[in-house]
C-alpha cells in the first residue's frame, strides 16, 4: 500500500465503496454486460423485455411490406435502419475513423438560431434538426457526413505527454443544396443505454435540489436542469436524456429516435420530418405540397411497439462493480470526490416510490450522475443550444458501467462524440465547472491518477 | 438457345476475385445489397467494405425474403445489386426465374461443399457465404450440478429428466425451426422422429422468437434447447457459460451471394461478392456478435480457439442430409407441428405423464421381482400406448405428396384444403391420444 501510494493525503480520502442494489445490478462482465434485464423484473415484463429487445434488433424495412407490415415505414430519410446499429451491444457508438470512414453510430443535430416549437431548437429550414444521409429508394439522402480528427500533445504536471484529437465535423455530397452560414451542427454519439429506467424514476424534485443555477454554495459548480417540451403532456418538464438533458421520458427520447434516425411515425411524433423543400421526402410521406399526412394516419410505429421498446431500455440492468474493495480502487474512489469530480457526477441517488416500473421503485442507485446541465468550457463545445442548455452545456453522463465499456465495444471512445480514447482523454478534455476537477487531475503524482483510473474502471 | 438470363448476363461475366476487392478500375459510388441479415452481422460487412472500398456507399435494402422475390422480380430488380441472405429455399426458385447473373468461383478455394453437402449452385448463379449448423444449446453447469448426463443425440431429447429443462422453437413461429426439424426428422425417420418431438414437447417450453430459445438457457429458464448454432456460439463468445452440442446426425445449411441481373452497379456489385467471399470478409463470421462459419477452408487457421471446422467435423456420423426434400416441407413440418404439439401440448403433457407413469410401475415391479417382463399384457399396454401417443396424421409416404399444399411457412394459399385437412389431423390425433391415455390408464397396476 505505501508503495503504491506515497502520498498520506491520498490513504487519508480512501473511500467506503459505493455498492449497488442488487435487485437492479446484475454480476456481468463480458461483452453482454450492457443487455441484462434487471434480476427483479417480474416474469411477464420480463416477457415484454424480450419482445423489446427483438424490437430494438430488428432492421426496419422500407414499405410495403406483404410479410412483415408491422416493421415496415423506414424513412423516406433516416440515419440508420435499426436501434442496434448505433446502440451496439447497448453500450456506446463509435464516432468515424477519418475522411475516407462515415458517421454509422454517431448523427449530427441541425438548426439555426432561434427557437422553435416549445422552445426547440429552430430546425433548418431545409435539411431539418437531424441530418439524415440516407433515403428510401427515390428519395435523395442529405449527403455524407464524418470527421477528420487533428491530434496535439497535452502534457500532464510530471512531463506525461497525453494525445488529445478534436474532430472536424465534415458534411459533403449536400443533397439539398448548401447548408448556409447560419447552421449549427452538434455531433452526437449514441450513448450507453444501462440503468435508464432507474435514472427515469429519481424524482424531479430530487434534481431540483441538487440544482445550484447561481452557485449558492460557491463551489463553482453551477448544475442547473433543462426544460424541455413533453410532447404526450403538452407541457414543460425537466429533461433528463439525450445528451443535452433535451427529453424528459424514455419513452419520448425512444420515440425521438425512432422519428428522427429510422424516420418511424408514432403517436407523440405523427408527422415526418420532410421539410418543405425536400419534395421527394414529402412526396414519399404521402404529404403534398403544403400539406401534412394529417394526424389521423396509422403511425409507422405501434403504441405497443412503443412501448415494448421502451420497457426495453427503461429495464436494462447495470452490471455490478468489480474489484470495489480493492485498496487501489477505494483511494481512486476517495480521490473522486476529494477533486470535486463528485460534485457533478454524484455517487448515489434514489429513486422515488412511483416508478414506471414497480421494480425500479425506492432503490439507491450509484449512477453517478446529478442529470443536470453543467458549462463544460470551450472545448467540449458544441456552440448550439438546446432548449436551456447552452452551446457550452452538457448533461452529467452517468459513470456507471465505465469500466466495462472496453469489454463492450470493439474500439471503445468516450465524450458526447467520441473523441476521447481513453477516460484519462475524457477527463483533459473537461473544462468550464469542471477545470478545477481536471487542473488536480493534471497536477497528481502518477499514482493518484492510476488509483483514481483503477476507481473508473471498477465502475 | 441461351435463356433469357444467361444471354443478359454473358457480357458481364467475370470472374470472382478471391484476393480482396481491389477492381483495377474505380467502382461505382454505390451498390445496393438486399439482405435479411441481423444488423449485427450486416454493420461490421458494410463498415470493412465501405474501409476497403472508399468511394463506394454500401446501401443496404433489408426485407424478409419473400418480400425481396417480390423485389427482384419487378423489371428493374427494385434497384438491387446484390442479394445476400440466410434463405436456403430462395435462391435456386430466384435463379431459375432468371434474378441473378453468373458467378465464377474459384473452387479451389471456395470447395461450395461443407460436411459432405453441396451448398453452392451447381448452376454457378449463387454462392454459399457461410454456413450454420444445427443442434443442442446446454446449460453445463446446472446438467452437473444436478447429476444429468449432458445430451449428445436428438433421441436424447425424449428422456424423461428433461422434465421441464427444455425449451423447443415453435416450428411455425422460429425461422430456424423448419430446417432443425427437418434435419431431426430425416435423421430419426419421418414416424420415429414425430414421436420423439411430441414425447419432449410434452414438458417442453415452446418458445417462438429465435433468439429467445437460446436466451432460455443463457438467463436460466431451461437447461436444454435445440437450435440453430449462432445464437449458442455468440452467447458463448460474449461471455454466457453454456455450451453447444452438435448431434452426430446434423447438417450445416448455408446463406448464399447473388448478383441481380440488372444490377446498375456491377463492379460495385462484384467487389461486394468479392469481399464477402475473401479471405478478410470471411474472417469476420468468427466475430463473436456473428459466430456463422466461413466456408471458405483457408480461413480456419484464424478462428478462435474451440471453433468447430464443419470441414473437418469429429464425431459426425454418415449422414446425407436432403437439403431439396427438406425445403419441400418446413410448410409441413409447421403446420404440424401447430396442429401435433403447439395446439395440443397440454394434452401431451398429460398422455406422456401417464405412459412415463406406468413404464415407471413396470420398471420398479420388474426390479421388484428380478423378471425382465413380469407383466407381459400391461407391458403390451404401454407399448401400444407409446406407439399411439407418436401418431403422426400424415404418413413418410405421403409427405412428398402434401408438402406442396403447405410449401411456404407464412402463406395459407389453399385456406380451405388446410383447415380441412387440419380438421382431419386433429380429429385422427385426438382418437389416438385418447386411445393411448386409456391404454396407459390401464396399464397402471391397481392400487
């Protein structure tokens, strides 16, 4: 122990381990550690669990189909055909190698300045708030879009040389002409999909009070939540996924990507997302010129298909931590907090007694997350805003089942698009509220940042 | 005179490069494959074809199958390049309705032969991409820990400890399940084999989504299922701890590769088929989310260490598995399957539990007595009722006859033959199962 931490400061903040419930933690660690049910799912939601799975396998199929109807509607433009192909293994996407790679888990999100329906970001007028780049048969995709990466060297206090890469966002083959200078593009990569029915049922009211818009408390840390439309409750809510904290419901979020990458119909999103000047979109929509297929059309996605997708994900469990009790990984755990990483990614949170889920009720969870919107400085952004959330702003990603990522993916990255290759990457890129956090990160004798790396990787 | 097909396609023959897709001369920007593949296997093609081939878009068409014959009969072949499917009983009816263009293969490394079964086209229209077997998914810890010997044949499916640790694919609801059964009923006899599914049906779970019959086994609902071989080794490659058992009378069948006749991306098309069929692109059938076999033999010497080599198979027995005969009647073997076991399997349950009973009192009476056969005329009993209890309404002789009645899985084109001939089966089932309770009612000794 003394070998390995020299330092009295770092035994002094070793930490108790976190451990979580293990009614919705499963001992996993291998490649499917990502796609377990929670072990307290009742037998029929369990049932329902495995229907949503094969939901979010399936390829959807361009219309009519005489065999399958029922998974027919992919389009006219959309990004993928399937919920897998961006949520791998449910874990995380993979952003594009370079120039000659295209973006196959990771999409790009449009607008220009102002705002739109409640609040929204204000779509492009022509290519919409999602690019697409492909199209059904007859419809033209919006073009090709990747990134090509520039790579510099950061140097850590002892002189460690740490290769940090910024992508360049390229759009090419513009389908529908040119983009304009006006445009915002926000690169998002498909994040991991465990514990979110549990993040769903930590109550508002819990968020509201970990928010400190005005930094009362003068810790620099200024986590606020983001308001957003709730398109079933015609009304505002906290927003708590997406990237940007920019949907209130999985089912919402579910529905979003099912509308905006597969170009899936549903009842809270009835209404393709052609714009006007895509014709061929519309036209293959079965909208005219001017005018909408009209609320009453059978949406492309079933309610129950909904549904079943959506119990999918809210009841993928979180594997469990490993190697928590080791001395390494209890410092690390110490020093997490002791660095104020904690103030942000907040340890444990419990959910409250009305779940979506029965199972999902009054657990304490460690996802740590605090779900609010927090200024990530310069460099993380994206320079567009999302309801409340700034071009500086992101939502506090949830660490659990970090440590497994490489066992999940094939080319395992981190950071809303990727570009971080390693969570020692992810953390220089931390900026904003977190600078402090990242400054004492740069400063730690090795051994610190190999407990604090040993701590992420039992997560 | 050449058919219509081969004089379309002449010009554009050309061989199949089996050294990677490195046409000398630039692709077209895109080629269009249709496919009914997972996304699982059909992103890390697109992703290594796309690498390998920059400039050309990989645009994937997914449709089942018989949404993709209807595809690739309009007169432009709905725009499609390549065909590239798990669907055995497509391609040979696609090629003779002129869909695809000649391939040339190089059989020196593409054999389009596996465990003894061709699985290309003899024609030379269509060429096996990978092949998958057929057989048993196993929980091995929780056979040992409750001192059951782990199956090795399909007859040992019938065993009485399965009691509840099986799950079966409802053969009319699993796209896998017409081939598995077929092979199981080529392998044990038309009769012999009926018998045996319904004796393990009766305790069995019937599980009618693919994926979730080896599910059952990873997450603990059964220790025992039947199934195509992928869902078992990619369960084992990420990580589950069950195994897979091949039975020694099984059969590997294959996907297969096409290129349409009025493909509009032609070298696209071939370097896509090039790929697939090359050493790289058959590698990636050892990914672990995929677990297919290549069917090329070279590739071997890379796969992950307990591979099975369908080449080179161990344990096998001689078997010649009839591919043809058995596309003729998964129809068949579906509808009774629903009709036999789906529909009845509480009743089953019922009939197997009394027949098990009385062997049981048979067994015990004979160890009691130390007399192989102490009852003849209850022994007699039980076997007619076993033998009723397998009835099967539709005779080996006749399946060849009624297959076509029944041919594809998911049509009912003769709705009103089938539900008469379904009336028929259920009313001569019924009198038999009722004629084997009895009998095995009776052959219960007197309390």
């Amino acid at each position: 122990m003394r070998r390995v931490l020299p330092l009295a400061a770092a035994l002094l903040v070793a930490a108790t381990p976190v451990l979580a419930d293990e009614a919705v933690t499963v001992p996993v660690q291998g490649r499917d550690a990502f796609s377990r049910p929670l072990p307290a799912l009742d037998p029929v939601r369990r049932a329902a669990f495995h229907a949503g799975r094969s939901l979010f396998q399936q390829v959807w199929t361009v219309g009519p189909s005489e065999v399958r109807p029922d998974l027919d509607g992919l389009g006219p433009l959309f990004n993928r055909q399937s919920c897998i192909a961006c949520h791998a293994k449910n874990g995380r996407g993979e952003p594009p190698e370079g120039e000659s790679d295209s973006m196959r888990s990771t999409l790009v999100r449009l607008s220009v300045p102002g705002s739109g329906v409640g609040m929204a970001p204000q779509p492009h007028p022509v290519y919409g708030d999602q690019f697409n780049p492909d199209g059904i048969p007859g419809v033209p995709g919006e073009g090709r879009a990747t990134l090509v990466w520039s790579e510099r060297i950061d140097r850590l206090a002892d002189g460690t040389p740490v290769a940090l890469r910024r992508p360049d966002l390229r759009l090419g083959n513009l389908g529908y002409g040119p983009l304009g200078p006006e445009v915002m593009t926000s690169v998002r990569m498909a994040p991991p999909l465990v514990g979110l029915g549990l993040l769903e049922a930590v109550p508002e009211a819990d968020l509201l009070a970990l928010a400190d818009p005005d930094d009362r408390d003068g810790d620099g840390v200024r986590g606020r939540v983001n308001l957003v439309w709730d398109a079933a409750r015609g009304a505002y809510a906290i927003g708590r996924f997406g990237l940007k904290a920019n949907q209130p419901s999985l089912r919402q979020q579910n529905a979003g990507a099912f509308d905006g990458d597969l170009g899936l119909t549903s009842t809270l999103f009835p209404q393709h997302g052609c714009t006007a000047a895509q014709t061929a979109c519309r036209a293959a929509a079965g909208e005219g010129p001017g005018e909408d297929a009209g609320d009453d059309a059978r949406p492309e996605l079933s309610d129950e298909q909904l549904d079943l997708v959506t119990l999918y994900t809210r009841a993928l469990a979180v594997p469990a931590r490993r190697n928590a009790d080791d001395p390494l990984v209890r410092v690390g755990e110490g020093l997490f907090a002791a660095i104020g990483c904690a103030a942000c990614h907040t340890p444990t949170l419990r959910t409250g007694p009305s779940a979506a889920l029965p199972e999902l009720a009054g657990r304490t969870i460690h996802p740590f997350t605090d779900l609010l919107l927090h200024d990530m400085g310069e460099g993380l952004a994206d320079g567009r805003p999302d309801f409340q959330a700034t071009g500086r702003q992101w939502r506090t990603p949830p660490l659990w089942g970090l440590g497994l990522t490489a066992a999940v993916t094939d080319r395992p990255t981190y950071l809303h698009d990727g570009r971080a290759r390693t969570p020692l990457e992810a953390i220089l890129w931390h900026g904003g509220e977190a600078e402090p956090a990242r400054e004492a990160v740069r400063r730690m004798p090795s051994l610190n940042r190999k407990a604090l790396l040993a701590f992420l990787d039992s997560l | 005179m050449l058919p219509l097909s081969r004089r379309i396609a002449a010009p554009l023959l050309g061989s199949i490069l089996m050294f990677g897709s490195g046409a000398g001369w630039a692709l077209e920007d895109r080629v269009v494959v249709m496919t009914s593949y997972p996304d699982e296997l059909v992103q890390r093609y697109e992703q290594a074809f796309e690498r390998a081939n920059p400039g050309t878009d990989l645009q994937v068409v997914w449709k089942p199958s018989r949404d993709a014959a209807v595809e690739l009969a309009k007169p432009d072949q709905g725009g499609v390049d390549v065909y590239w499917t798990p669907s055995l009983g497509s391609f040979p009816r696609l090629r003779d309705a002129g869909a695809f263009r000649p391939l040339a293969v190089d059989r020196a490394v593409l054999p389009g032969v596996v465990d003894g079964q061709f699985v290309s086209d003899r024609q030379g229209f269509f060429e096996a991409f990978e092949v998958a077997g057929y057989g048993m998914i196993i929980n091995p810890a929780a056979l040992a820990r409750d001192r059951l010997p782990q199956p090795a044949t399909w007859r040992d499916l019938a065993a009485t400890r399965w009691t509840g640790r099986l799950a079966l694919p409802i053969a009319g609801q699993v796209g896998f399940s017409g081939a598995l059964y077929d092979i199981l009923l080529q392998a044990e006899g038309w009769e012999a084999g009926w018998a045996l599914l319904g004796e393990a049906a009766a305790d069995a779970t019937l599980v009618g989504s693919g994926g979730q019959v080896s599910e059952s086994v990873v997450n603990g609902e059964a220790d025992v299922a039947v199934t195509v071989d992928f869902f078992a080794r990619s369960a084992i490659a990420n990580g589950h701890p069950v195994a897979l058992v091949y039975p020694p009378r099984t059969a590997f069948l294959p996907a297969q590769v096409a290129i349409a006749r009025a493909a509009p991306h032609p070298d696209a098309a071939r370097a896509f088929v090039d790929f697939v069929l090359s050493a790289p692109g058959q590698a990636l059938l050892f990914h672990p989310d995929i677990r297919r076999y290549p069917v090329r033999p070279d590739v071997y010497a890379q796969a992950p260490a307990g591979t099975v080599n369908p080449f080179q198979r161990i344990g096998a027995e001689p078997y010649a598995y009839d591919m043809e005969m058995g596309l003729n009647r998964h129809g068949l073997i579906a509808a009774l399957f629903d009709t036999l076991i789906a529909a009845r399997q509480d009743r089953l349950k019922t009939l197997w539990g009394a027949i098990h009973a009385a062997e049981a009192a048979l067994a015990a009476q004979s160890t009691a007595q130390s007399t192989t056969n102490p009852d003849p005329e209850r022994t007699a009993l039980v076997g007619r009722a076993r033998m009723l209890a397998g009835f099967v309404p539709v005779a080996g002789a006749d399946v060849d006859r009624l297959a076509p009645m029944f041919q594809d899985r998911r049509s009912n084109r003769n709705p009103e033959e089938q539900a008469a001939m379904r009336k028929d089966w259920s009313a001569r089932i019924d009198a038999a199962h009722a004629e084997a309770l009895e009998l095995a009612r009776r052959a219960l000794p007197t309390p």
